[in-house]
C-alpha cells in the first residue's frame, strides 16, 4: 500500500515509556497524591455510612440504614478500585498488546 508521500505501515505500535516525555515522576508524584485522597475519602464514607448504617438500624428506620448499607458498599468499591487500579490496568495493557 502506497499513498504520494510513501509507503503507509498497516500497524500502530503502542510503547508506553516513563521516560518518553518531560515531567514524569511529578505526574507519578501527583497520581500517588490523588489515589491517598481518595482513599482517606474512601475511609470517611466508610466510617459515616456505618454510623449512618447502625443509627437507621437501632432507631428502626430502614431507609437509612439502607443509606448507611449502600454507603458503605460504595466507599468499599471506591478503595477496591483505588487499590486494585494499576493491576487492572496493566492486565488489559498485557492482553491487549498479545493481538
């Protein structure tokens, strides 16, 4: 395949580099930064959600402390997501550079 500036490659290549461009370890620095705020943010919606949880229960009402319940299945999956973020990542990364 031919184009009137040269021969065209078929292929896209994708090579993720740390040290392609300028600036790096601040994005890791700041990246590292945002994932422990939002796992201190994670642990104030635990902690809320759970009081919220057992307050609804004791005081026999059930729409807060289903509030409570979802509260804490929420920030749960938030710091699941948070921790388990990179390997995710990189697992797709890994099976997709195999095509």
């Amino acid at each position: 395949m031919t184009s009137a500036a040269g021969p065209i490659s078929p292929f896209v290549t994708l090579n993720p580099n740390p040290q392609g461009l300028p600036g790096t370890p601040v994005l890791q620095t700041l990246t590292d930064g945002l994932g422990y705020w939002v796992e201190i943010a994670a642990l104030v919606g635990l902690l809320l959600g759970a009081a919220v949880w057992a307050l609804g229960h004791y005081s026999q009402n059930y729409q807060q402390a289903y509030a409570g319940r979802r509260g804490v299945l929420i920030s749960g999956a938030a710091a699941l997501l948070v921790g388990a973020g990179p390997y995710i990542l990189n697992f797709f990364m890994q099976k997709g550079g195999q095509f």
